[in-house]
C-alpha cells in the first residue's frame, strides 16, 4: 500500500490543490499575488469611497502679499528649497555614480524618485501657489505620491 507521503512531489506537494492554487502558494507568485490583491483594493476602495470635501478658505493664506509682480511671493518661494535639495540629488544620480557608495541599481533608482518627487512638488508647489484654486491644487498635491 503506498500512501501520499510516499509521492512528495505529486501535485506539486500540496494534496488537494489545483494547478492555479498551487501555482499561487508558490513563494514568487505569492508575493505577486499579495501585491496585486492591494493594487485591487486601493483601487476599489478609491472608486468606492465618496470625494472629499474641503473648506472653500482652503485657498486663502495668511500671506497674500505681492512683490515684483509675483503674485503670493513668499508662499511661491517656499518651493525653492525643494528645488535646491531635488536638482543636485538628480545630478548625483545620474551622473555621479559611486559618490555614496550606491552600488544596487533599484537603491539609485529610488533615489531617482525621491530627488524627482522633489522637483516635481517644487513646479507643482509654485504653479499652484502663484493662483491658488481648486483646478491647480492637484499639482501641489500629486508630487507627493
């Protein structure tokens, strides 16, 4: 009498199992598995959350002044320090490599995004501030993510 304990490898080892289930369990496919079950519900859980809503003084800073033309001047010009961290850690990636020591191409890569992240909230951060409305405020806020 043979028993199951003596085909370890038949169906894949897991008694019980389709082909899909199995291929599932299997360790790559389940992180793929995993990461494309959370992509499904963020997606799910944006289409089925309701918008919200904001303040209509949400626009209105404290500081409305204008200077040279600009208007918002000093809530424009906080962008620049993002822009002045974000350029020369894009140059740094691109063009200087092993300064840090960075030797894994997906470390350099996330570098990459964060020093672009930056850039783009500083664009993102001054296009918005300059006329500050609903329509412009997702290029303050999209930068970010």
């Amino acid at each position: 009498m043979h028993l199951a304990a003596d085909y370890p490898n038949r169906g894949g080892g897991r008694l019980g199992l389709g082909p899909f289930a199995a291929a599932v369990l299997r360790t790559d496919n389940r992180r793929r598995a995993i990461a494309g079950g959370a992509v499904l519900a963020s997606a799910l859980l944006l289409v089925a959350t309701p918008r919200l809503r904001h303040s209509p003084a949400l626009h209105l800073f404290a500081d409305m002044r204008n200077l040279l033309g600009v208007p918002n001047t000093l809530n424009v010009l906080t962008a620049y320090p993002l822009l002045l961290a974000g350029v020369p850690g894009l140059i740094l990636c691109l063009f200087g490599s092993g300064c840090f020591g960075i030797s894994l191409r997906w470390e350099a890569l996330g570098w990459f995004l964060f020093y672009a992240g930056n850039v783009g909230a500083a664009f993102g951060s001054a296009y918005y501030h300059l006329k500050p409305d609903d329509d412009r405020l997702i290029w303050d806020r999209l930068p970010v993510f």
